[in-house]
C-alpha cells in the first residue's frame, strides 16, 4: 500500500496481502505450461490445481466445478448464456429470457450472450434487496405466458455499492420450482460473509481474485450443479480448464488467487472487528451530521460497506478533495462521457437525485485500523464545515 495514503476503497479492490503478493512471485518463476508432462509442467498443474481447491474451500464447492476466468467480467460473461442444457443433456428449447435485478454490476445488466431485448429488469424495495414477492409473480407470470418456457435469473449476493445482502437462495427456490436456472454474482459477497455454493442453491456462482485481497484479473465460474452442461466452451483452444476455457492458464493469478481465497476463509473470523469500525464510522458520520443518509442501513448489509450522502454534498468533488488529503473512497455515481450520472443501483432504489449525486461509499478490510477512520472523520469534519459555511452565506 502507498505510504501515508487511508485507502478505504476495498470494494473497488482489495490490496492484495503479502502471502498473495509472495504467492504470485513464486509463480511468476514457475517456467512449464501447465500442459507439459515435464517437470516444470507438472510443477504448474500442481499450483493450478492447489488454487482450486483453496478456491473450493472458501465457497464449499467440489474442486470439478470451479473454472479459472480472467475475472468477474468474464466469468458472467459466460454464465448469462441461452446455450445451458439442463438435466441429462437432452435437446431442449434455448433459455429464452434472463431477468437480472436493476441494481446488478453493469457485467451482469450487460446480459451476457442473451439479447439485449430478452433481458428483463426486477425491482428492488427501498432497501436495496430485490422485492422477491414482486420477483415470485413476475417469473408465474412469465412461466404461465410462455407455457413453461426455460429461463435464467441472476441475482448478486451483495451489492458492491451499498452492501445490501440479496435473497438469492429465496430466488433460486422459485426459479427452480419453475424450471429456471439460478446465477448470482458473488463478487462482492465471497470473502466478506460466510459463504457456501451449496446454502445459495445456485446453479453458477461467479467470483472475482481482487475483491477479495487476491490479483487483478483472475476469477472463476462455479458450475455448482451438475443438472447443467453447456453447448459450447467459453473459450475454444487447447482443451484448457477441463476443455472449458482453452487459453494457457494464468498460473500466477491462478495461485495468488488460492493464497487470497485461503486467507479469505480463515480471516472469515475477523469480521466482527471490520463491523465494529464500520458501525463507528457510521455513528460519527451521523453524530456530525444528523441529515445523513445510510443507504440501505435497515437491510444485512455487508460489514465492510457503508453508502452515505449528506443531500447538497457534491461526490466527485469530495472523492478529489480526499484524494487530496490522502484518502482513498469512491463516489457512489459514475462519470460517463464527461457527465456525472447518479448510481444506478440508488436510483432503482428510490433515492433522489441530490442524495445519489451526493453519496460516497466507503469499503473497509484486512488492512483498515482505527487511525483511518479518524483520518478520513477528520477529513469529512472540515469538508462537511466547509458545506454548512457555504449554505449559510447563500
Ligand atoms: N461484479 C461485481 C458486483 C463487482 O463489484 C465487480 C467489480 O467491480 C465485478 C462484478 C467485475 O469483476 P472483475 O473486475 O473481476 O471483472
């Protein structure tokens, strides 16, 4: 980490720890292709294949079905697909639609390899959590209309902005019961709350190394059961990633992936002391501020995550007068072609455009200790002084 510098920004990525940084060095001088039957070969297999099952602890599932990605991206890219068979492999109608909640990351609004009209949008509550009652009829609904038809739907585990935990078990139960195939993107999620393949009740589950203190562009897809076979491979080459994923494998990212995964899991511990930095976060920001918005404070909400805006507050200027002083956050709103567009994931929750210009989120992890907090209140204090001198001189 850069000396001097709060990074509160994990969400956006984790920094790596130094068992991850040592795992990926120790790769990077690893010569064989994991192909070759030769020593060295066999030397990078043996690391691809000890990452899997590091990666197959973390998320309780079987080591077969996890398939190496160059990350979240990539790995949705390939789960959102018409072209899933389910159940023996027997000759069955393509999916023909996929409904994914209004506040997914834009990997999965994208729609993968379904087309853009047959991607649906379901609304979420205030809260942030997808309305699983609204969910529940549109998908009878949808089943009625269309005599049965097969169809997809993925919802995230945990939102990377807000931190609101969604009901993906509870969605997976109706899809099931419908004949649908369940995704979710557990990005965010994997590392940050307990987590297993099998308690989602997900049929593919994506995950990415760097949001959980592993490599950039590393990640998996889990093809958690085993009622699904795909038409196609992700990639066509060399028969890679069980003849999934041709492509030479990225043994390094692979391995510090398996580092990040293994420590992810016995840190799972260290939760509470992330909470309890958080939850002091919280009481100050308000304490200071009583006008201050928590997005989705009464839902589970990741730890590590808080979304606040003082409605009025600018984002994108306060991320760069932190930045300024040291500290790294991100601002809740994204810049597109030159102009700040509110979050997509506050507006589908019903905020108003003052408060999603306004909001900044702030993400904690291994790394984060009490002074960073202070700084960054420290920080916040003079910004949000400066505001309040700004009004009362209008
Ligand atoms: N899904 C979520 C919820 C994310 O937050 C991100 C990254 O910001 C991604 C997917 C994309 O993952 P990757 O950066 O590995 O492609």
């Amino acid at each position: 980490m850069m000396p001097n510098r709060v990074y509160l920004d994990y969400n956006a990525s984790a920094p790596p720890r130094p068992e991850v940084t040592k795992a990926v060095t120790d790769a990077l001088a690893c010569a064989g292709n994991a192909s070759s039957v030769h020593a060295e070969g066999r030397r990078a297999r043996a690391l691809i294949e000890e990452a899997r099952e590091q990666v197959a602890e973390l998320t309780g599932a079987p080591p077969a079905s996890i398939i190496f990605t160059s990350g979240g991206t990539e790995a949705s890219a390939f789960a959102l697909s018409p072209q899933w068979l389910c159940g023996g492999g027997s000759p069955r109608r393509p999916l023909a639609r996929l409904f994914v909640s209004a506040i997914e990351h834009p990997s999965v609004l994208a729609g993968g390899q379904f087309a853009p009209e047959d991607v649906e949008r379901l609304p979420v509550t205030s809260r942030g959590a997808v309305d699983l009652a609204h969910a529940a009829r549109r998908l009878e609904s949808y089943s009625q209309e269309t005599g049965g038809a097969p169809f997809m739907v993925s919802l995230m585990l945990a939102n990377n902005e807000t931190g609101a935990v969604q009901p993906v078990a509870g969605l997976a139960a109706i899809a099931h019961r419908l004949g649908g195939i369940m995704h979710t993107d557990a990005v965010q999620g994997a590392g940050k709350m307990a987590f297993s393949a099998a308690a989602l009740q997900a049929d593919l589950i994506s995950l990415s190394a760097h949001k959980l203190a592993g490599p950039k562009g590393v990640g998996a897809l889990i093809v958690a059961s085993d009622r699904l076979t795909h038409a196609r491979p992700l990639l066509r080459g060399g028969g890679q990633e069980m003849g999934r994923r041709g492509g030479t494998e990225n043994v390094p990212g692979i391995a510090g992936f398996g580092a990040a995964a293994e420590i992810a899991q016995r840190e799972l511990a260290s939760l509470p002391r992330t909470k309890s930095l958080r939850d002091r976060l919280e009481a100050e920001l308000r304490c200071m501020a009583p006008e201050t918005i928590i997005f989705s404070e009464s839902t589970d909400r990741l730890v590590n995550t808080t979304s606040f805006a003082v409605p009025g507050m600018q984002a994108e200027t306060l991320v760069i007068a932190l930045d300024l002083q040291g500290i790294a956050v991100s601002a809740g709103s994204a810049c597109a072609s030159g102009k700040v567009a509110p979050s997509h994931v506050l507006g589908a929750m019903g905020a108003s455009r003052t408060a999603a210009l306004a909001a900044i989120r702030v993400s904690l992890g291994w790394g984060t200790a009490m002074a960073d907090i202070e700084r960054f209140l420290a920080a916040w204090s003079a910004l949000y002084a400066r505001h309040k001198d700004r009004l009362a001189a209008a």
